[in-house]
C-alpha cells in the first residue's frame, strides 16, 4: 500500500489560483488542456474543481471559497 503525505495546509500556487479564477469565469479546461498548462491535480484531490459529464473541469464552491479566502 502506498502513502502519500498531504500538507495540513493548502497553499495553492498562483498558477492554481490563476486556473480557479478561469474556471469561475466559464473558461472550459478539459484534462488534456489541464496537462498541457501543467494544471496541478492537487486541485482536483482537494476537491477545488470536479470533472462534470462531458469531461470538462468546473469548479466547485470550496474553490470559489478558496479564491474569495486568497483575494481578501
């Protein structure tokens, strides 16, 4: 069985935030795109954004609470 440490702390980097910040604009991310722009999947294990039906990325409402927590 293989464990992976996880930080108590999350501090997302600007690129991360940057991608949240897209997503809550409507930009459509789709997983090839996100491993192009080396998108993390930190995002996606934090559970900050979620795969919808067709694939696409969409944020969720901790990663609107998490860029509204980065902005103040």
């Amino acid at each position: 069985m293989e464990l992976h440490y996880r930080a108590p702390q999350f501090d997302p980097t600007v690129d991360e935030l940057d991608a949240l910040k897209q997503l809550e604009m409507g930009k459509v991310i789709d997983l090839p795109h996100a491993q192009k722009e080396h998108l993390s999947g930190r995002l996606l294990e934090r559970g900050y954004v979620h795969k919808n039906s067709t694939g696409e990325l969409a944020i969720s409402d901790s990663g609107r609470q998490l860029i509204r927590r980065q902005n103040n």
